[in-house]
C-alpha cells in the first residue's frame, strides 16, 4: 500500500515567503510599538486631546493589524489528485445535494439563476448522484417557468457538455467563450448551431415572460405546477410551493436526447407567513436540508448562490477529494472555494476581487484549522451541518445504502410530505436555527455557522484552485459596493453580542490564530472610528499650524516613515502577486478608504440605534442586474459611478472637500508667507492631507468637472461644500 502524500488524494504546502513576512509582521510591529511611546512621552500642552485621539486610534489600529498579520503567519495552500479519487471510489462516489438561493426575480434575472442551475447539471460527475434544488424566496412563478424551461433545455446541454468537454458548462458563459473562436470539428459545430438556437429559444421565451410580468396562459396549462400558485396571496404571505421537475423515478421525464438519466430537480419555495420571521437565507438552507433529507438525503451539499455559475466541471471531484481522504477526510466538515467575479476590469475600479481577503487570509485561516464558512461556493458535509459534533471515532461511511431509502416513495407522495418539511411552524420548538442547521440571529448567517462547526471540533479547507470554481457578477455601481460592504460590517460586528461570539463562545474550542481571524472580520466596522479620526483631526489641525507628528528629521519619525512605507509596500506585493495591477492597488486603496468612512461608519451607527431598540437591520440582496449601457460604458472605462444622492455620498464628498481646503489654506500659508520652519514639522501631516486629496480626485471629478448622468448630483455639492466649509471656519476660529 503506498504512504504519505503519494497515498493522500490532496496535497498541503506551506507558503514558501513565511519567514519573510514573520520577520516582517514582527519588524512592523515593534515600529508601532516606538509609535505609541512616541505618543505617550511626547505629550504636548496645546492640542493634548487630539493628541492623545490619535494615540488611541493607532493604538487600536495597531491590535486590529495584530489580528490581520495573524491570518499570514501561517498560510497553506491545497493542491487535489482527482485522478487518484477516480482510481479509487469511481464505483462509489457519494450523493451530492446543490443548493442554488434566489430571493428576487427583479434583482436576481431568471436567466442567470438558470445558467447557475445549468451549469451545476452539467457537473462531470454521474447524473444519478447529483440533485440540485433551487429554493426561490420569492416564490415567483417567472422563476419556476424559467426552471421548468432549463429541465426541457437540461436534456440537451447535459449530453452536450459531456460529448465535447465543454468549459465552462453556463450555456451563457459558454457562448460568450466563442465569440472569437471557429470548431474545426463538423460534429461540433453542427451540435453547437442547434443547442444555440435551442438557448436562444429559451431565453428569448422567459424574457417575454418577464417583460410581460407574468407567464403565459399557454405554458401554464401545459404543467399542472402553477397551479400551485393558486393560492399565492405575496411574496410574504403563500404556502409552501414544491414541485420536482426531474427525478429517477420518473422514467418519462429523466433522461436526456442520450438516453441518459439527468441529475434530479427540485423547485421549492418555502412556506410565508406575516407573523412568521423567515431567517433570511439561513431559513432557506434549513429549509432544504429538511426537504432534500427526504428526497435524495446525499452526505455531501454544495451550497451557492444563483449569481456563482460553475466554471469548472471538476469541482464537485476536487471537493471529494478532500471529504474522502482516508488519513485526514474524516475531519472535515466543510472545503471552501472562493467567489471569483467575472465582469472585473483590469484595475478592479470598487476593489470587488478582495483579492486580500481572497488570495492571502483565507489561505492563512486554513493553516489554523479551516477557513471561514462565507455564504457561497462551499461544500459541506451534511452530518456537520445539521450540528454533529465531531469525534475521534468519526469514519467515513460513503456506501450508506440509507440514501436509495428515501426515493421508495412515488413522487406525488414525497412532494407532499416534503412540503411539510418547509413549513413556517416546523421549526417551533426545535433546535434549527440554534444547534441544527444554518445559525440564526445574524445578518452574515454564514459566518456565524461556520464559527458554530468549528467550535464543535470539525476542521474546513479552504481550496483556491488553479481553474476558478466559481465565477459571479460584482456590483457596478460605488453605491452597491458600498451596501454591500455595510451588510458585511453590520453582521460581523453583532455577532459580538450574540451567545455565538468568537471572544468567548470560541476560546479554548478553537485555534488561537482562527480565532484572531474571527475577530478580524468581527472588528471590521470599528475600523471606521481610527480612520475617521486620522482623516480629518490631522487636515484641521493644519489650519492651526499645529504638528501632531514628529519633525522629518527627528528620530522618531523613522517608525512612522518605516510603517508608511512597510504597509504600503505590502500591499502592493500581494495585490501583484495576486496578480493585480499598480493602478488596481491604487483603486484598493481608495476604497479601503472609502468603505470604512461611509460603509462601515453607517454600520456601526445602524448597530447603536438597533442597541436602543430604534433600528431594524434587514437582509439586502444585492442587484445582480446589467446596467443600462452608459453605466456599463462608464465602468469598462473605469470611472466612478454615482449618479444617485446617498447619505453614503455625502460623507465621503465632506470628508474629501474638507481635505482640499486643508490643504489649500496650507499651501497658501507655506507659500505666500514663506513659513519654512512650519512647513518642516508639518511635513507629515500635509503629506497626509496631500495624500487624501490625491486618492479623492474620483469624487472633485463627480463634484465638479464631469457631466454625465454618474457625477454626484448638484445637492450633493451645495450639502458638502457648505459643510466642509462650515467646519474648517468653526475650527479656524475656535480657540
């Protein structure tokens, strides 16, 4: 029998850099920490209490890096042999469930969530195996049509895919890979002229459906389905909708044009009552880990999102490849791949790729005993997820005959009974949502179950292939990016005050440095408060003349200068070594900037106001729409989209006129009354405000200078100059 790593089906290898960035990480640190005593031994008698402002920012700063720095001490990257699985289990390959979550037809076009659907069919992977499970959280009948349309559509792109190969296996995906390209083989081209036209049928057919806001009374007499729309009052108040389009058992309607049977396909939307809180889309996961317990029950459950097509057919393998390793597999309860998007330009204008969080901090959580569960584009184990504690007596059983028990059942049977599953009250008095099941109480449900398996002994992968697993769409728009960001921001910061905080529900259950990642993305939205304070405190006091920073040629400027240029450099080398662009780090930067003084800002305030029982935080869906075509000609050219007024906005205009007229007043002071000492201790700080206004041009451009439909609208300039104005006058004349 072969050992070691020519026997495992995966391969672990530590970051080959790990020495440079410890030397580094510690180097850094001891910097910051010259920069706190320089704080607290330098106490001046004017401007005490800004002083000692921007001694608590950086010194919070400095901890919340310690917790960044955490995350790349100890990175592993993964490396799979499907090859060896193939060899080895290719006659006893497990179930595997897929879970695909829409919750807006409007937001979520029922085309890209059946291309998603599509695509994870078209697994290379035996069909009998695979059941996929679109759950609908609006309950539309747009979105059912356009399912049932991809199940007759289904037939033909399966055996499609698998007789050429085809990558990636989205049909929409796939036609645009052809654009610039001609087969050569006659079969092919043949083939793919008619599963084309089939394609364009379809989509030509559920675009009138949603132009029309309805579907045609034709196509619903045609599928005794809808009628289970006749009871739909809205989207919050209908009864559970269920309904199996393609199973097994069902010899008339399972195969393919090949005579092959199709993977199974379930359309369901839950249960919704007014006087019921749904849980979101954590609600929705337990909903079908209920209802595809009862239909196909696989061990193993992809789980994601209607926006994250496949784009690899070999990513259900490169899982099991994990999941089934005979020395460490049994451990694992979850391998996490990571959301790649397909509509980035080269310099990533919004910073969508978070090609930090991506390319290096997922990579380090793993080397602490798993990633972090983020939502999307994961595979679990279904005993781990449905709150199995793991133990040292754990083993793999993947030839359960328990799975073929559940299909004995006819089909209209089991659509009733699994109807029941997805109920409003099956949930009353039971322990899903709290020990079962995706975890409730949180807007980042994701996170919070995943710190939720972690703590009960089982390990995550976190696996980045070389061919992306998943590709979506990233939003368009600053102001998306910036919802987004603030959802993020909201619910990593409440999971602090659930039962379920890292700080004292993970210690001593798991890893010291996992739970500094925790606590690295729980933190987030405070990040707002230092920032905030070094953006403006430093600018105003200019006005004054006033240094809160040392002389350039004082030895203590060396730790600030070394920190300046350490983080700068840093960054620099991952965003290119991830493959990034100067101008891409550049955009990085500015909306780091701009994510935690307006988003994360907004977050916190929204989790103080809910503290007093004033706000309710709701789940926002993110738009996955195609903008109209200035929009999409304004981000391909990569300038900043605003376009709409937006509290969001309004910070971020203040914030960046505040700098310019900071720096205008010292400009004129440095210059016009030639004060050369003045400008020598003030050096860092106008460097500073020089810097703000320098990565802020987007917005004076929006402000001022640009023309079209995407500046910032003319209210937004009046608020922001008055206010900006109003400030530096209330300081300058402030004693």
């Amino acid at each position: 029998m072969e050992s070691g790593e020519d026997y495992s089906l995966f391969e672990t290898r530590k970051d080959k850099g790990r020495h440079i960035r410890r030397i580094y990480a510690i180097s850094l640190f001891v910097a910051i920490c010259f920069i706190w005593a320089y704080r607290l031994s330098h106490i001046p008698a004017y401007g005490k209490w800004a002083w000692l402002g921007l001694f608590a920012a950086e010194l919070w700063s400095g901890f919340y890096w310690l917790f960044g720095q955490a995350l790349r001490w100890n990175m592993l990257f993964r490396k799979t042999f499907i090859n060896r699985l193939s060899e080895r289990y290719e006659n006893s390959l497990p179930r595997v469930d897929m879970f695909v979550f829409t919750a807006d037809p409007i937001i979520e076009p029922p085309m890209m969530v059946i291309n998603t659907v599509l695509s994870v069919m078209a697994y290379d992977y035996p069909a009998e195996k695979l059941s996929v499970y679109l759950s609908d959280d609006a309950g539309s009948d747009i979105t059912f049509y356009a399912l049932l349309e991809a199940s007759t559509f289904a037939k033909h792109w399966v055996p499609f895919c698998k007789r050429f190969k085809v990558e990636p296996r989205s049909p929409a995906a796939y036609f645009n890979t052809l654009v610039s390209t001609n087969s050569h083989d006659h079969n092919h081209a043949k083939d793919l002229d008619a599963i084309k036209k089939l394609y364009v049928d379809m989509k030509r057919r559920i675009e009138d459906a949603v132009k029309l806001g309805g579907v045609p009374s034709e196509a619903r007499s045609k599928h005794n389905g809808f009628s289970q729309w006749d009871s739909y009052y809205s989207r919050h108040d209908h009864d559970t909708i269920l309904q199996i389009l393609l199973h097994e058992r069902n010899p008339h309607n399972s195969k393919d044009v090949d005579g092959f049977v199709l993977p199974t396909l379930v359309y369901m939307a839950r249960e919704k009552r007014p006087q019921y809180h749904h849980n979101y889309k954590a609600g929705a996961i337990n909903s079908l880990l209920r209802v595809s317990s009862r239909i196909s029950n696989a061990k193993i459950i992809l789980i994601i999102d209607c926006d994250m097509y496949s784009n690899h057919s070999q990513s259900v393998r490169d899982a099991l490849c994990f999941f089934m390793d005979e020395e460490k597999g049994q451990e694992i309860a979850f391998v996490q791949f990571p959301q790649n998007f397909e509509n980035l330009g080269k310099n990533d204008l919004y910073g969508n790729a978070i090609s930090a969080t991506v390319e290096v901090e997922l990579h380090g959580a793993d080397g602490y005993g798993g990633p972090l569960f983020i939502g999307t584009c994961c595979f679990h184990r279904r005993d781990a997820l449905c709150g199995k504690k793991f133990n040292c007596q754990y083993k793999n059983e993947w030839n359960d005959e328990n799975e073929k028990e559940v299909v004995k059942a006819n089909l209209h049977e089991l659509e009733v009974e699994s109807k029941a599953l997805a109920s409003c009250s099956y949930e009353e008095n039971t322990l899903w949502g709290k020990e079962i099941g995706a975890i409730y109480g949180c807007l980042v449900e994701d996170v919070i179950t995943g710190l939720w398996i972690h703590s009960q002994g089982w390990k995550s992968i976190y696996y980045n292939p070389p061919r992306k697993a998943f590709f979506g769409i990233a939003p368009t728009n600053l102001l998306h990016t910036l919802v987004q960001q603030k959802r993020w921001g909201e619910g990593d910061f409440q999971i602090l005050f659930t039962e379920y905080s890292p700080t004292w529900y993970g210690e001593g259950k798991i890893n010291l440095g996992l739970l500094m990642g925790y606590w690295r993305f729980n933190y987030s939205a405070t990040t707002c408060l230092p920032i905030l304070y070094y953006s403006f405190i430093p600018s105003l006091y200019l006005l004054k003349a006033i240094p809160l920073f040392p002389k350039v040629l004082n030895r203590w400027f060396i730790p600030f200068a070394y920190v300046i240029l350490g983080e700068s450099s840093s960054t620099l080398i991952e965003g290119l070594i991830s493959g990034g662009t100067i101008k891409g780090w550049w955009n990085d930067l500015r909306m780091w900037l701009y994510i935690r003084t307006s988003a994360y800002l907004f977050a916190l305030i929204d989790i103080v106001w809910k503290f007093f029982g004033r706000s309710y935080s709701s789940f926002a869906v993110t738009t996955k729409i195609v903008e109209d075509d200035d929009v999409s000609q304004r981000y391909k050219n990569e300038v900043m989209e605003f376009g709409t007024s937006s509290p969001f906005f309004t910070v971020l205009a203040t914030l960046a006129l505040l700098h310019l007229f900071c720096l205008l007043a010292t400009i004129k002071e440095l210059v016009l009354c030639k004060v050369a000492l003045t400008g020598e201790k003030m050096a860092l700080q106008v460097l500073l405000c020089g810097f703000l206004v320098l990565i802020n041009f987007p917005i004076y451009q929006g402000l001022f200078l640009r023309k079209d439909k995407g500046r910032l609208p003319s209210s937004h300039t009046i608020k922001s100059t008055t206010l900006a104005l109003s400030a530096c006058i209330f300081f300058k004349i402030w004693n």
